[in-house]
C-alpha cells in the first residue's frame, strides 16, 4: 500500500539562532533576573558612571539588609552578570557590558 505524500501546511521554520547549551544558558541568566530587586540592581550598577558600586551602597535605596544585597549580587555574579572586586573589607560589582549586549541582541 502506498501512503500518499505528506503536504505542509506551512513553509518550513527558519533555523534557530540558539543551540541547546545556549539556551540552557540563557534560561539560567533569565531566571537570576526574573526576580524584580535584581533587575533594580542591574540597573543602579549600570547607571553610575562608573558602571560600578559598592554592594554597601545598595542596600538604603533598596531598603534591604546588607546580607539580602550581598545574597542578590552573589547570585548575579555566578551567572555571569556582574564581575567583582575586593578593595580592602568591601566589594565591588561591575557590569559585565559584553553580557548585557548579549542580552539586548538576543531581546531585539
């Protein structure tokens, strides 16, 4: 018996711009920031001109504790948003520019 020849409704998909590692990745980025006081962070960080602070700065204009702030930039840092630098007993946060045009691309 011969089968009659499937039709596609659709033309086919483009290929996707991700790999599965990549997206794999991504989602974990995705899920650091999906919580609201770290998008504020990524963004008071990144609005000084200096594109750093130090992670004593940001717990009065968040209203958080300093080991909530330290937690949030800890976690920001392992998934690569952010690069650190100890200057004596503080630490300093940098935005990692590269990672957010990553994102930017990826968004547009």
């Amino acid at each position: 018996m011969k089968l009659p020849k499937v039709t596609s409704c659709c033309t086919p998909l483009l290929s996707g711009r991700l790999t599965v590692d990549e997206a794999t990745h991504l989602a974990a980025i995705f899920r650091v920031l999906s919580e609201p006081v770290r998008l504020q962070m990524l963004s008071l960080i990144a609005a000084q001109p200096s594109r750093e602070v130090c992670a004593c700065e940001l717990a009065e204009p968040l209203g958080l504790s300093q080991p909530t702030v330290s937690h949030h930039l800890k976690l920001m840092y392992e998934a690569g948003l952010l690069k650190r630098e100890r200057r004596g007993t503080w630490i300093y946060y940098q935005v990692l520019p590269e990672k957010l045009a990553m994102l930017r691309e990826l968004l547009s």
